[in-house]
C-alpha cells in the first residue's frame, strides 16, 4: 500500500502512539495516583464487569501485579506504535488490552438503556484490527529498515517476531 493510503494508516500509527504515550504520562505522573489507588479502582468495577465481578476482584487482588503489567504494556505500546517496531506485534497488544478493558469496564463504559458514550475501547478495538490489516509500519517505521538488515536471515528469531503474519521475502 502506497501513496496516501499508505500515509494515512501510518499518521494513524503514529497517533495511536500518542494516544499511547498520553495514557503512560497519567500513569507515571505521581498526582494521579495511578499505582496507589489502582486496587480500589480495579475493585469498582466489579459490579460492572461483563461476566460477573470476578475478573475484577481478580484484579484488584493482585493490584500490584496488573498496575505494573498495564504500565508496561502501556509503555510497549507508545514506543511500538510512535517508532514503528513490531507494529504488528503491538496491534496484537493494544486489541486484547483494549478488549480487556472494555471486558471489566463494560457497565461503567455502557449505560443501559440511554448510554451515549462508549467510551474508547471500541474505537481502539477497531484501530488495532485495521493497522493489522492495512498492514502499518511499512513506512516512517523502524521495521521496514530492520527486515532489510534481518532478509538474509529469515529464520532468526528477531526476524519471525518482526514478520508476524508477513510472508518472509525471498533473498
């Protein structure tokens, strides 16, 4: 995909980047209080996850764990997305943390009957599946210049992460 297309899906890449590296910055920053209080808030929504409270009272037990899991794949998917590297692998990523936040915020985000806001799950759902797809980081992307360097070398094990549903190109 060249051309325009291929521009917007990677103005899109790299806005979801951004998107990323916002949500990482209201990780880190001490005032919002994101590793100290993340059980209380895993633990509200209990009543609304999808499924039953389970998974969040799941969460919220082992808050330590998830709120140092969620910041680091937060980080992952800021620099994957903003530097193109392992674009496809960080599609993965974002679809299933995205889907695993609409799965335990699913009555908080959705309002039955009358809801207007769907909150952004959805939206990244969707982003993640169509830069997939498209596929993203073929240009102003780190991986189009690390399979260049690694085509010699199909079957090295950076090169089989990087090409994750791509065909190997022939040397």
């Amino acid at each position: 995909m060249g051309g325009r297309a291929g521009l917007a899906v990677e103005v899109l890449r790299i806005g979801l980047g951004l998107v990323w590296a916002m949500n990482l910055v209201f990780i880190v920053d001490p005032a919002n209080q994101f590793f100290p209080t993340f059980s209380a808030a895993a633990a509200s929504y209990a009543p609304t996850t999808l499924g039953g409270p389970g998974l969040a009272q799941f969460v919220a037990a082992h808050g330590a764990v998830f709120s140092v899991l969620i910041a680091v794949a937060t980080a992952y998917l800021a620099f994957a997305f903003l530097t193109g590297t392992t674009t496809r692998w960080a599609c993965v990523v974002g679809f299933f943390l995205s889907g695993f936040f609409l799965l335990t915020q699913w009555g908080a985000t959705f309002y039955f009957p009358g809801g207007t806001d769907v909150g952004p799950h959805p939206l990244y759902l969707l982003l993640a599946v169509g830069l997939f797809l498209a596929p993203a980081g073929r240009s102003w992307a780190l991986d189009p210049y690390l399979l260049r360097h690694l085509a010699g070398r199909p079957r090295s094990f950076l090169a089989r992460v990087l090409y994750l549903g791509r065909p190997f190109p022939r040397p």
